[in-house]
C-alpha cells in the first residue's frame, strides 16, 4: 500500500478526531468509504449515514444506500429534501448545485447538534478539479471532508475500497438525474422521471455506464466509447430506442463522442441546447 497506508492511517485519525459524525451518504464509492472507516474507528452510535431523498435520485440508487448501510452494520436514515421547489434550482443556473446542497446541509445541521456530531462528506482531492457550486455551501455549513484532508483522490478511494472489500469499490460515479439537464432548462419532476427511465432502458442490456442528456423532445445516450458498437447492435438499439420514445421523448440519439463526465459543464454544449430550444 506505501503512501496509500499513509494516507489511509491520516484519514482514519482526521475522522477520529471528529469523535461522532453524520455522514451525507449518497452510496457511492466516496461516501461509502467515508462510512466503512468511521464504523471501523467508532461505535455505532457515534456515526449517522442519511441520505437525501427527492425525485433526482434514483430509485435503484435510493435502494441501495440500505443496503450498504446496513452491510456496514450502520444507523441509515433517509431525509426527504425540497430543492425543486426552490426556484434558485429548479431554474437549472449553473450553481444548481449550490442551491442543492445548502438545502441538504441546512436540514442536516439541526439533526447533526442534536447529536452532537460532525457534518462529513465523501468530497475528495480528486473532487477540486471539476466544477463544484456545491463545495460552497458545505463551507457554510462547516461540512468536514476527511478525504480531501487526508489527500485522498478517486484512484486511492477505489484501491482502499477494494482492500476494505467494499462492493462500491469499482461502481461508476453516479450523480444526481439533474446533471442530464442543460442549464437554463427548468429541472422538474417530469423531466426527472423521463431521464431516469431512459437510462434504465439502457441499463437493462447490461450497460453500467449511461447517461441519457435531456434536450427537450431529443434523449442523447452516452456509453463509453468501447460501448458503442455494442449499443448499436441490431438486436439492442432497436429496443433501446423504442423504450426511450416511450417515456415521452419523440427523438433517440447515441451520442458517437461517447460518455463524457460533466459534459453539460461545456459552454459550448449549453450553447447547442439552446440552440436546439429554439428550434
């Protein structure tokens, strides 16, 4: 393990030093290891996962975090959060993210002094090189980040989570089904619905990595590079394509460039949305 054992031993004092905390806890593979460690280091009564509930999480997401939590032998608490109905988010700027989290971390706070814990997350190094809003709003919030302070990054997260064991040690990153929605396109319940059915489609012919853009009547689809021909076949793409226009998208594209994290981060990507709005 070398610098890896070094970083792990920091990261479990830097949570000790917490004594109780309450984990935002999504089920991916950061929080995740967030919550191994601090079951591993505390009692159970000290460590607290809850995670935000609302309509841009998936389903499946949402089952799983039970799952994890109580593989970790951990408290798992879910709290039910109202960023749609903040015009500040639903609007889609793109702080959208900012808004989301101020309103987890606002309705984690009280539960968290009641408890006498610490507010943790799974933010890490590797997190500062992409666009955050929502990094700003856990400042506000005092929200500590024992991986971003052990100088933990996404590579070492998934080799000690696999050294832990941990199943979420090689899941593929998961955000919110906001993050398919171009800026300026209102989020709304619907939408986030529509989405999450299409990449189920997509996701029921063994695809892990899939993104379904949301750009009015037109789904774009994203896999991996490696994943297209495969997408494409004629004994998949046919179905892939009919089920998405059935959630009420009138146009299916695969995306030929293949999945892109944050590809809606792009200026020129938003622009084209736009573009596309007025059409």
């Amino acid at each position: 393990m070398g610098i890896r054992r070094e970083k792990w031993e920091k990261f479990l004092t830097t949570l000790q030093k917490c004594e109780r905390v309450l984990v935002a806890f999504s089920g991916g593979a950061d929080s995740t290891l967030v919550l191994a460690a601090a079951r591993k280091i505390m009692r159970r009564e000290d460590v607290l996962a809850v995670t935000a509930v609302s309509a841009s999480l998936p389903l499946k997401e949402r089952k799983a975090t039970h799952a994890l939590a109580a593989l970790l032998g951990a408290e798992h608490l879910e709290l039910e959060t109202q960023e749609l109905s903040n015009p500040s988010y639903a609007s889609n700027p793109s702080n959208r993210c900012y808004f989301c989290k101020d309103e987890l971390y606002g309705k984690l706070a009280p539960l968290a002094s009641a408890r006498g814990m610490v507010m943790v997350d799974g933010f890490n190094v590797s997190d500062r090189s992409d666009y955050r809003p929502g990094f700003q709003a856990s400042q506000k919030w005092n929200v500590q980040h024992p991986l971003d302070d052990s100088a933990l990054g996404k590579g070492d997260i998934r080799v000690l989570s696999r050294w832990l064991k941990l199943p979420t040690w090689n899941k593929p990153a998961s955000p919110c089904l906001s993050s398919r929605i171009p800026y300026g396109t209102p989020v709304t319940v619907e939408r986030l619905r529509m989405i999450e059915k299409a990449e189920e489609a997509v996701k029921s012919h063994g695809f892990s990595v899939v993104r379904v853009r949301h750009f009015e009547t037109e789904a774009h689809v994203e896999v991996p590079l490696e994943d297209i021909p495969r997408l494409l076949q004629k004994n998949i793409w046919p179905d892939v394509e009919q089920k998405i226009l059935s959630c009420g998208y009138e146009k299916v594209w695969a995306d030929p460039r293949g999945f892109k994290s944050g590809r809606l981060n792009s200026p020129t990507e938003n622009l084209a949305a736009k573009l596309a709005k007025k059409n």
